[in-house]
C-alpha cells in the first residue's frame, strides 16, 4: 500500500511539474548602434527600416538597418522595442493585418527583404489590440 501512495505521490508531483513553463531571460537589448550613413534609397516605394537588435536563443543579433518594400500597400513597419521584461517584435501593420519580419527572410536579396511577402507566404495574424 506504501508503495502505491509513493508511485501516485510521484506521478502527481511530474505531472505539475511538466506543466510548468521554464522562461529564460536575457534582459534589455543593448543601445541601438548609431547609423552615420543612410544609403539613398534605391528606387521609389523602399521604406528604410532602421537597424535593431533581436533575441537569438540567449543574446542578441544586430539587424542592420535596411531598404525595403512593404509586403503590401498601406502597411507601416512598427519598430521592435523592449518594454517592462519584455520583447516585442518588430512588424508591418496595416488595417487588422499584421505580417512580423523573418529573418530567414534576409537571405532572398538585399532590397527584397520583405517585399513580395504575402498572405500566401507568410502567417498573417489579425490585431485585436485596437
């Protein structure tokens, strides 16, 4: 009888335990690294995102500022940004859409970084938080 009470008492703690979530924290991004030059853009409809940094496992990646072209017209890019413990990514809003920016993205091309990017291609989550 013992035996069972110790296997049940077991299984009960693993069972809460499992479903504990395990956060890791690697606080605030360093500053932004100043941009002592802004390329001209190259052709009309490029929006310039300026560079940011971006948790990757336990530290951050700069993003080196860029052109690019909106996934579609109307959408303005809202920059990343570090509040209260927390980090919010960057991405492009417009109307109740919004496209968030994939890094895997920046290996298509150095101006074609979002653009072409749409409900097709990428997750396109709708914004409640109006």
């Amino acid at each position: 009888m013992k035996t069972k009470l110790i296997v049940l008492a077991l299984l009960a703690v693993g069972a809460v335990s499992a479903q504990i979530p395990i956060v890791v924290t690697i606080g605030a991004p360093p500053a932004p690294r100043i941009v002592r030059v802004q390329p001209a853009s190259p052709g009309t409809g490029y929006s310039w995102i300026d560079g940011y940094w971006y948790p990757v496992s336990n530290r951050y990646n700069w993003h080196q500022g860029y052109w690019t072209r909106p996934p579609y017209e109307g959408t303005q890019w809202i920059a990343p940004r570090y509040d209260s413990g927390q980090y919010y990514q960057g991405y492009w809003k417009g109307g109740d859409r919004k496209i968030q920016h994939d890094h895997r993205w920046d290996r298509g091309g150095k101006h074609q970084r979002d653009y072409d990017r749409d409900d097709k291609k990428v997750k396109v989550k709708k914004d409640h938080r109006r």
